[in-house]
C-alpha cells in the first residue's frame, strides 16, 4: 500500500523582523499536529522583486505585503504559477488602520481589490478584519476565510495565576505608534494611586517619546524586550492592549492563557477576543482607560482557562488542513 504523500506548502514572506507574523509562521512550520497534513516551509522574499524562477510546491502562501510597489511582483507570482493554488494572508490592513493611516481611501480600496484579486483563497486572521473585507467588498465572500492567528500556548497555561488583587498592569509588544502606549502612559499618570505599577515590554521607534511621555512617575517601568516569551505575564497582574489599530492580537490570547486579566480597544480583531473573556474600552482615550483602570484595580483576575481557548489548536489545524487539502 503505498502510504499517503502530504502536499507540500511554501510561505513566502518578505518581512522577517521578530515580531506576531514570524510568531505565527514558526508555529505553522514546527507545529507536530500540522505537520501531519502538509510539508510547511518558508521562503523568503525581497519585497517587490519579481521572482524569475518557479516555486516548487503544491500550495504557495503569501504573507507578503500589498502595495503599489508590491503588486507587479505578485502578478508576476500569479503568471508564474497559473495552474498552482495561491493563498493569502492579510496580516496587516483593517478598518481602523485606514482610519489612522490612508489619506486616498478609494485609491487604496482600488489596491487591495486588483491585490487580493490575484488569489485563489484570501484568509482574514480575524472575524472583525473579516467583516471589514466584506463590508467594503474587497474581496469575493466565496474566497474569504477566516483562520484565527496562532502560536503554541501550553507554555502560558504552564505560569502560576495570581492571588493578589490586581495592581501590576502590563503593555506588551512593540512600541510603535500602532500600539497606543502613549493613551495608557497618559491615563495611568492621571491616576494617584501609588500601589499601581505599568511594566511595558518591548522597543522601538516611539521609546524615546513614549519615555518621555512617563517622565518621573516611579511606577511606570520600560522593561526593555523580553527574550523569554513567558516573563511579562509572569510579572504583571492585567494586560492592557490600548492598539490604534491591530488585525487580531496574540497578546491577548498569551494573556488569556496565562490567566490574567485582558483589558483592549474596541477595534478590528480585538473584538474577536471578547468570547473568551476580555474587557474593552470603547472611544481610545485616555479618559476611559483611566476609568477603566481604576475600575479593575484591586480586583482579582478571572484564573479560569476559557473553553475556546483549548480547542484553539484543533480549529487552527482544521483549518489549515482544510486549506491545504485544496493543493490535493
């Protein structure tokens, strides 16, 4: 009997920077479930160089970004590969991110319609980026799908919960203007409280700024990237995720996993999390979050693991698994 052959998946990418999309790449790629429906491999790629040679595989999956620059390397990927299935993964663009970033809408609404009209199989990573997709008509319903971002989360479930009251918040990820750091610096300044703490992990560009914004408040500390994916949640008590804009979140399903209370914006993806537990603040301004904070300050976080979030794995692989069986 000649045993079942797996197809095999190549993933393009053309930003390898450390960050939720490598996350979600390396789960795909080393993930023992996911490797008993396909040969997941990753290619990368220079963004916007048209790619001569033909890429050997059964299904090709792009993580690349969409632009003007971009868009005559994935025709010519499409040209290249008539008879291949080709799938994308929008990692990127939502509705709030048009709203803080896109000056021309109907132009970019143009881009991403011939864009996404390049692929066999468009995947939102999120319900919310999903419906936006939808609701601008940017993409056919029947090509769109939704596979929820993922990355192994039994090291999170493994951290001890706590038994204090709530007084040690965290902010997780890069400091960048996306993040919103700024809005919760400002609200939690505004608060007198001196048993409160604010670890923020991460780097980049707004550091300075962000620094800056904190001045000599004594309970606001930058701690700097954590190498250990585990450490903040280990640390803090709450997460705040104050994101101007933010296609899903991984931090809030670490968060979850760990225990800790989730507190986010009420935008794109974030909405997603709602089902297992978080808390939102509606208008992102620095008014509600201090409301907010101090509204869960001194309460003691909801330690019990939500069901989704145990069968998060099993959705994901059948997902993949029904995305790859189209290579068949």
């Amino acid at each position: 009997m000649i045993g079942h052959v797996i197809p095999k998946v190549v993933h393009l990418i053309d930003d390898t920077t450390a960050g939720g999309v490598m996350r979600v790449l390396d789960h795909l790629t080393t993930s023992p479930d996911l490797a008993k429906d396909a040969d997941h491999q990753i290619l990368k790629v220079k963004r916007g160089r048209i790619m001569l040679r033909r890429i050997k595989a059964d299904m090709i999956v792009s993580h690349l970004s969409i632009s003007w620059r971009t868009l005559p390397a994935l025709l010519a990927l499409r040209l290249a590969h008539s008879s291949a299935k080709i799938v994308h993964v929008e990692h990127s663009y939502t509705e709030s991110f048009v709203q803080h970033n896109v000056q021309s809408e109907g132009r970019f609404y143009l881009l991403l319609r011939l864009g996404l009209r390049l692929f066999d199989t468009v995947i939102a990573v999120s319900t919310g980026q999903a419906n936006w997709l939808q609701k601008m008509q940017l993409v056919q319903p029947a090509k769109l799908t939704v596979i929820r971002s993922y990355v192994d989360l039994s090291p999170f479930e493994k951290i001890a919960r706590p038994k204090r009251p709530i007084q040690h918040f965290g902010a997780i990820g890069r400091l960048d203007r996306q993040k919103g750091f700024d809005v919760i610096i400002q609200a939690f300044r505004a608060i007198e409280n001196p048993e409160l703490k604010l670890s923020i992990f991460g780097e980049g560009p707004e550091e300075a700024a962000l620094r800056q914004l904190a001045g000599d408040d004594p309970r606001i500390v930058f701690e700097g990237f954590a190498s250990n994916a585990r450490a903040p949640y280990e640390k803090v008590d709450a997460v705040l995720m104050p994101s101007r804009w933010e296609a899903y979140g991984l931090v809030a399903i670490e968060t979850l996993a760990a225990g800790r209370k989730l507190v986010c914006s009420g935008i794109d993806g974030l909405i997603d999390h709602a089902e297992l537990g978080a808390e939102y603040v509606d208008h992102n301004t620095r008014v509600n979050w201090r409301s907010k904070i101090q509204t869960i300050a001194g309460g003691v976080p909801d330690c019990s693991l939500q069901p989704w979030l145990k069968i998060h794995s099993v959705e994901n692989r059948k997902s993949w698994k029904k995305i790859c069986n189209m290579a068949s």
